[in-house]
C-alpha cells in the first residue's frame, strides 16, 4: 500500500495509487503477523521510479515521493524530515538528475543531485541500519575496449554526469550502510522520455532518421529493473543477498543505430503509419553525430554477477523493447 506520511510536505501525490491495500491486510488471527517493511522511495516520477511504485507494493508500505512532495534532492532538510517522518526500512533513490548534456554546462545541480543527495540518504541510512537502494550508471566507464565492464572495472568518467553518479556510488559505498547499488543503462519504458518515444515520434514525422551507430550497449526497461530490484530487495532484507554493486541490465548488446531500426521495423510490422522505413535509419558516428557531452563507446556491461547471485537469466534486450512498442502502438490515438 502506499502510505502517505503525516506531515503536509509528504501529502499524497500522484505516486499516491488509491485502493492498494497492504499485502498485510486481511490474514487470519491464527497466523503470525511479518513486520510491515517501511520504504521510502524518492524519484516516483521517473522512468524507474513510476516502476518502482509498482513492483515495491507486495514488500512492504512505500511512502513515494517526488521533487515537490516533500523529495527534493537538492533539500537537504527535507531528506532528513522525510526520513524522520516515515523511520524506513528501505530506502529507494530513482531519483537523478539524468540530462547528460545539459550537465556539463550545470554541472553544480548534477553534483548536489547525483553525488550529495546519495551522501545524505547514505547517512541517514546508516544511521537507522536501513537499507539503501541506489542506481548507478555505464558512464561511469571511459568506453575503451570491447569487453564488458565489470563491478570492479576501473571508472574513469567522460563527462560531468558520469562524474556526478561515480561520485554518489563512492558516497554510498563508503557511508557503511547496507546497501543495493545497481548500474545500469539505456533505460526506456512506456511513459517518460527516452530514446524510444524520441525515434517512433521523428519516424512519424521524417523519411530518413541518422543515429549513432558505434555506442555499444543494452536497451534495459524500467519495469525489469524495478522488477529485479524488488526481488533483490526481498533477499537481501533476508539476508539472502550480500549487499554491494551489482550490473542490472537487459542481456545482449547492440548499438544506438540498430535499436533504432529495432524500434522503426516493430512499429511497421504493427502497422504503426511511420513515413520512416528500417533501411533509411543510417548509421553515422559519434564524432559525426550531434555534439554534447562525450560518452562512453563500450558500455556493455556484465551482468554475470547479478545472474549469479539472484539465481536468474536477465532477458535480451530484443524483448522489452518489442512489448513497449507494442504497448505505445495499442495505445496510440
Ligand atoms: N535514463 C537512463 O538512460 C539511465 C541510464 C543509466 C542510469 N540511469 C540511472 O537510473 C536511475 C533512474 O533513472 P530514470 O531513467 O528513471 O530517470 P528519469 O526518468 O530521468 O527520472 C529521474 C527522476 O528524478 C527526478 N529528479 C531530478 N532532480 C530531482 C530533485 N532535485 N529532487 C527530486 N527528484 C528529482 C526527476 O524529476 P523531475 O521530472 O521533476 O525532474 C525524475 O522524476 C537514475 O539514478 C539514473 O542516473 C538512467
């Protein structure tokens, strides 16, 4: 259930869902009643946030919040109230600020998001021996080679938001609480902005689309990780998982460029009236291509340990992408 907490910054919202009830409720007298798990889940607008609105609800009462309810990341004071108000289990951050470009010519904002919020959640964690969801970010890898990064790979950021998220993994890492830090990348999901909604709605529009065809990585939907994390959660508050960073991403790697000719063929196979075909999607380079912040050309990440630790195959990225297709096609006017 979503719980709303009594002071008037934690009003409820629209991450309020009315009608859920605790999976707490309704059990026999007989059996022993499980300790409600408060969690506090910050960023629930966001693309993974709005996920994780859902898929946290059968571990415990979620208290979401957003930038103006009572979950402003650059308001140091309001963390601590939040955290005083709703004494979590769990903290959850979504929240980030994830404008790659316009970092770098903000990049004080990006660092009291991305690095000093993290800090304070991390405290106030640890202080409570609560534990600390956070997410991370493949840019925090120079993009050198062809192999897949792994946990412990060396970071060296390109640019200022990469910088920003290694800072707030290091943060987190060395505040001592328990914590669940999840890199991952290239997430999209049926609501939100993202690079999917951006090539289905410029296919609607022009006949020929050029993306960037030597990024490597893996199109990761917002409903796999809130899912994965959810399940991670519930082991680790069991003391099934160690805690630490893990790689949570969709399986296989591809290129911005063949993603985008993913997305144009599904959405024609579906009828979708796009003026784009797969074969005018062309392929051009980074250095070719519009100018912004650097970023990384290998961000494949390994997910090995992450597979191996929860027991499970995370899918390829092929599936996700096609149900969102699918879903943002049924649904279209
Ligand atoms: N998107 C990606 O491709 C990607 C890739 C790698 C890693 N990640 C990481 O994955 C996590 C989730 O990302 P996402 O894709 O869900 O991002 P998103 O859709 O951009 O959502 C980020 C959320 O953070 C909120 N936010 C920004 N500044 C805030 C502040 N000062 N106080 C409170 N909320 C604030 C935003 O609210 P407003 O709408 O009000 O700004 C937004 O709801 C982040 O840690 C991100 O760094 C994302």
């Amino acid at each position: 259930m979503i719980y709303a907490a009594p002071h008037a910054m934690l009003r409820a919202h629209e991450c309020h869902s009315p009608g859920l009830r605790s999976v707490h409720e309704g059990r026999g007298p007989s059996r022993p009643r499980a300790r409600t798990v408060r969690i506090l889940l910050l960023g629930c607008r966001g693309q993974v946030g709005t996920e994780l609105v859902r898929a946290l609800q059968p571990l415990g009462d979620v208290t979401a919040l957003a930038r103006d309810s009572g979950g402003d990341l650059e308001n140091a004071a309001e963390l601590h109230r939040a955290v005083r108000e709703t004494r979590p289990h769990v903290i959850a951050n979504a929240a980030a600020y994830t404008h790659v470009d316009r970092a770098e010519s903000d990049p004080d904002t990006a660092e009291r998001v991305n690095a000093e919020a993290p800090r304070v959640l991390a405290a106030e964690a640890a202080r409570l021996d609560a534990w600390l969801v956070h997410y991370s970010t493949d840019y925090v890898f120079d993009g050198t080679g062809t192999t897949p990064w792994q946990e412990d790979s060396v970071a060296a950021p390109l640019n200022v938001y990469g910088a920003s998220k290694w800072q707030g993994e290091q943060a987190v890492r060395s505040s001592g609480c328990k914590h669940l830090l999840f890199r991952t990348q290239w997430v999209y999901a049926a609501h939100g902005e993202n690079f999917l909604h951006k090539i289905l709605r410029r296919a609607a529009l022009q006949d020929v689309l050029e993306v960037v065809a030597d990024q490597h990585g893996a199109p990761t939907g917002a409903a796999l990780i809130a899912d994965v994390t959810a399940h991670a959660l519930r082991l680790a508050t069991a003391g099934k998982l160690a805690g630490g960073t893990y790689h949570l991403a969709a399986r296989g790697d591809t290129t911005w460029h063949a993603y985008a000719q993913f997305i144009v063929a599904e959405a024609r196979r579906l009828g979708a009236p796009l003026r784009a075909t797969e074969s005018n999607v062309r392929a051009v380079t980074t250095a070719a291509g519009p100018a912004g912040a650097r970023r990384p050309l290998n961000a494949r990440l390994d997910v090995g340990k992450l597979e191996s630790a929860l027991g499970i195959q995370l899918p390829d990225w092929r599936n996700g992408v096609a149900d969102t297709v699918a879903k943002l096609i049924a649904s279209a006017p």
